[in-house]
C-alpha cells in the first residue's frame, strides 16, 4: 500500500509531518501536482510545492 508523506512547517515554526495512505486521498492530492512532479513522486524523489514537501513510499 502506498504512503504519501507531507512535512510542512507550521506558523509556529515547528515542522508538521501528514502521512497519507487512503488511496483515494493520495489520488486526489495527485491532482493538484503538474504531470512532471507525479513521475517523480512515483519515481520515489521528493518533490516541493511552495513550502510543501511531498514524498511517495510503495
């Protein structure tokens, strides 16, 4: 089952880490990334969306 893992930086200042592993969900994320960002996320290389990092696990 694949995981999709988000880590964010709170107003805080403190990093937050979402990990994602309904795949209905991580579909819908999908779509919010450009085609180029979703082959590397499928790849397994992380992937940044303004301050977001995004990760892909099998």
């Amino acid at each position: 089952m694949p995981l999709l893992i988000r880590k964010y930086k709170l107003t805080t200042g403190m990093m937050q880490e979402e990990r994602i592993d309904d795949p209905d969900r991580i579909e819908r994320y999908f779509r919010i990334f450009e085609k180029e960002d979703v082959k590397k996320l499928e790849a397994g290389q992380k992937v940044f969306i303004e301050k977001d990092e995004w990760q892909l696990l099998p």
